[in-house]
C-alpha cells in the first residue's frame, strides 16, 4: 500500500507533511468526492471484505467505492500514516422505519484527537447524510456544512449526530417515480460511544449487513458519491442527483429512473466505476435515503 497511490486515486495534489485539520479536511473532501459510497459488491455476486489490503486494492487500484466499513478503515490508515491519532469507534444507524436503533453496532467512523480537540471523521456514510468535513466533538453545537447543519448531542456517555433537514424542488416528480420527503425537520443518524473498537469487532455485522435478507444492503443496491454542490446517487434503477442549497435554503433534485441497460453506462459516467461482475439492480425497501 502506497500512500501516494491513494493521492493520485483522490487525485490530491496537497501538501501531508503537517498534521493538521487543514489538511485532514482537505484530503477528506477529496475522498468523498473521488470514492463512492457503494454496496454494489453485494448485487454482483461478490464478498466485501474486511482486510484492509483487499479495501486498498478494491478502492484504489480497482477504482471502486465501499461501505463504512471499507471507506473508513483506508481513511483510519491514510491518517495514521500520516501521523494522525486515531481511534475506531462503532456506531448504531437509526432506523426511521422503527423509529429505533439496532441492538449492536453496525457502522464503524474515526476519532481523530488533534491539538487537544477530538474531531469525527466519517467518510462512510453516503447519500444525503454525509459530513463534508470532520466535525468537532462537542455536544449541542450547531456547525454548518455544505450539506447542512449537523450537530453532536450527548447524553450519558452516548453521543447522537443529527441533521436539520432542508426542504426540496423536485421538478420531475410527476414524472417518475414518487420521491418521499418527510416533514422531519431533523433527522437523526446514528448513536455512538467514545469505547475505543477494533476492526476484528466489526466482522460481524459486516456478514450480517450483506447476507440478512432485511439488511438496507441486501434490499437496495447503491452507490452514491458526492460532488462539487451536492450528491448524485444511484439505488436501484433510481438516478437521484441533488444541488445543495440551490435557492432559498431549498435543494434541488433532479430524478431519473434507468433501464437496465443505461446502469452500467451511468456508474462509469456519473461514479467512475466499472464493474468486473454483472450488477443485478435492487431497490425493494421502501426507505428513503434522503
């Protein structure tokens, strides 16, 4: 694994000799916007791994994109190569269908303890819920991204992020498929402590998130990848491609439904991907991902 290999797959193209917030953000925002968030391996017949080699190779000389626990694992060793203190925390994704959290973990973000402060890293979360840049870990402080507020709340030990949701124009709704937005003003993402975790203890919902036949990932195929001023996401045969904040804090989305066979040409024009197996598409779970 070679740390410039990883720049030039990010296509970064700045200073890493100061660990700093500068440039953990920069290197950060390049990541999101070059490496999908995508579960596509599991549409296409094959196992997403946990060793850390077989993420590198997946994403860097691949050219592919990943899930939490891919993203984040490549992002923990590109950060402590560059001599960042890091820490895996494990989180539980908050599940608005049930109005609840699971019983274990089954998201994997960072720690990242700089000058004193502690700040979340987490560049695994995809779709419209993913932080542009790491987040200070301070309960109750509102900090505004690109995307649009996020905030951390703690209670007990327990950390929550949320998200103040804008409203959305949706231009060609009538035309496709219905595009589900919640009155929520806030949604909440996911819970999390500061117990220091290992990769080893992710195994298990790795298996279980890509093989339960209720898992989100079994259920829909994604891939999702941020851009310039928003996201553009692909589930199932659904192209959804948003603009952030495109007037009056109100975001733009535009909606395409594909056949199957525009899917493989749009994962190479609108996410760089190419896929070396058949990706057979899925979207049978009702839950919106915006």
């Amino acid at each position: 694994m070679d740390i410039k290999e990883y720049f030039a797959r990010i296509s970064y193209r700045g200073s890493h000799n100061k660990p700093d917030l500068d440039t953990m953000s920069d290197i950060f925002q390049h990541h999101i916007q070059a490496v999908p968030f995508e579960n596509l391996s599991i549409h296409c017949g094959e196992r997403i791994e946990l060793d850390l080699e077989a993420t590198y190779n997946k994403i860097v000389r691949k050219k592919r994109g990943g899930w939490c626990m891919e993203n984040n694992h490549l992002l923990s060793w590109v950060l402590k190569t560059l001599g960042y203190d890091v820490t895996l925390l494990g989180a539980k994704v908050y599940v608005p269908e049930y109005d609840t959290y699971p019983e274990e973990i089954d998201h994997l973000l960072l720690k990242v303890v700089l000058d004193g402060k502690s700040y979340i890293v987490d560049g695994g979360f995809g779709m419209a819920y993913q932080m542009w840049q790491p987040m200070e870990l301070i309960s109750g402080t509102d900090q505004l991204q690109t995307p649009g507020v996020f905030r951390f709340l703690e209670a007990g030990g327990t950390w929550y992020l949320e998200k103040v949701k804008r409203k959305q124009l949706v231009p060609n709704q009538g035309a496709s498929t219905p595009h589900n937005v919640e009155d929520e003003a806030c949604r909440r993402i996911y819970l999390f402590t500061l117990q220091p975790r290992d990769i080893e203890e992710f195994r298990g919902c790795n298996a279980h998130l890509q093989t339960a036949p209720d898992s989100l990932f079994v259920t829909k195929s994604i891939c999702s990848l941020q851009t310039a001023d928003g996201i553009r996401a692909l589930v199932g045969w659904k192209l959804t491609e948003m603009k952030y904040n495109y007037r009056d804090n109100m975001d733009l989305v535009e909606i395409t439904m594909l056949t199957d066979e525009e899917i493989e040409k749009t994962l190479k024009e609108k996410f760089n991907v190419t896929l070396e197996k058949k990706l057979v598409p899925v979207n049978t779970s009702r839950l919106s991902l915006f």
